[in-house]
C-alpha cells in the first residue's frame, strides 16, 4: 500500500486523523500524532525522523508557518524572518524529493483578528501571537518557493476564507472540528490526485 507522510503544526494535528480516516484503505497515513512540528528548522529534523523510521514514502504534505511567523516576547523579530523561513521549506522540499516523495504544501490558515493564543498540543507555549498581514506575508513567500519548484499547493487559506468566522474556535488561532475536517476533506483530495487515484 501506498505511504502518505503529514508534516505540520498544530493545525495539521487538528486534520490529520480526519485525513487518515477519508483515506482509509486507500493508502497508508502516517504522522506524530504527540509531536507539534511547530517551526520549519523542527519540522526538517521531524521529518528527518520520520524518514529514518518509516523510510520511503509516495506523498509528503505539509505545512509551516504560524509558529516562523510568531514574535514572541522578549523576542523582537519572528523565529524565522521570511528569508529564514523560505530557506527551512527549502531544506524541508529537498529532503521529501530525497526521500522520493511528491509534496504538497498546505498554506497557512487566516486570522480574523492580531492576538495571541497558546498553543494546544502540549509544547507548553504560552503565546504564539498571530496577525494576518504576516500570514499573508508568508503565505506568499512560500508560494512564489513552490511556484519554482513546481510544488502542488494546497490553499488552507482560501478555503478557510469561505467561512464568515475563517472557522476559527474560541481562540482565534486554531480551527473548529467543522474547520478541520473542510481541511482534511481538501489534504485528503490533494493526496488522491498526488497518488494518481483521483
């Protein structure tokens, strides 16, 4: 059967067993489901990990962002400045080519509103601050990098857009179960069409 690998953020932990249950005997789904791949410089080594214990795999999809983007005090500048964050999904893309996998890459979803949120799954973060405009910013930046490199992008931030609230639970940040599964439902059709079984 077919392997299919989920690299990503929190919000890739709120879609990926939607994922896996769509795609159920269809391929072989595979993620952390207790490690956040927070920033891009983390998710190189998780991926790395991944690779090392599962080893070769059909379809990567994958997304970075919020966690690149956070300026988190006493910090004056993001984690990852854009050209930082471009470099990492370069070394990401390059490692899942290596591997011998198609990537897909998932944008980051929009913000309503600048605030901050904690993180949810257990890293103990207490302020990952969120602001579209660097979404926005971002999300570009990473786009024009797949646009080059021929890399199937799928829009997390349009999809969300659809939605008055952007699907968005009482922090702002992550998604609503309605939210995460329209993600799911899109990676799942993404990964189909990668695999050639659309």
């Amino acid at each position: 059967m077919k392997k299919v690998l989920l690299l990503g953020d929190s919000i890739r932990m709120g879609y990926d067993d939607y994922v896996k249950e769509l795609l159920d005997g269809k391929c072989e789904v595979i993620y952390d489901p207790d490690d956040n791949g927070r920033f891009a410089a983390y998710t190189l080594w998780q991926a790395n990990q991944m690779f090392k214990k599962h080893g070769k795999f059909d379809v990567v999809h994958w997304n970075n962002g919020y966690w690149d983007m956070n300026v988190e005090p006493p910090m004056a500048e993001a984690m990852h400045p854009v050209d930082e964050y471009v470099h990492f999904l370069k070394r990401i893309l390059g490692e899942c080519r290596r591997n011998g996998a198609k990537v897909i890459f998932a944008t980051t979803t929009p913000i309503l509103s600048p605030g901050a949120a904690a993180d949810n799954t257990g890293t103990e973060a207490d302020s990952i601050h969120y602001n579209d405009a660097w979404v926005q910013q971002y999300n570009a930046a990473a786009k024009a990098l797949m646009a080059e490199e021929n890399v199937t992008v799928n829009d997390l931030y349009a999809l969300c857009k659809e939605d008055a609230n952007y699907y968005k639970c009482a922090d702002m940040l992550h998604l609503t179960e309605e939210g995460y599964r329209k993600c799911a439902a899109q990676a799942a059709k993404y990964i189909l069409e990668a695999l050639g079984e659309a």
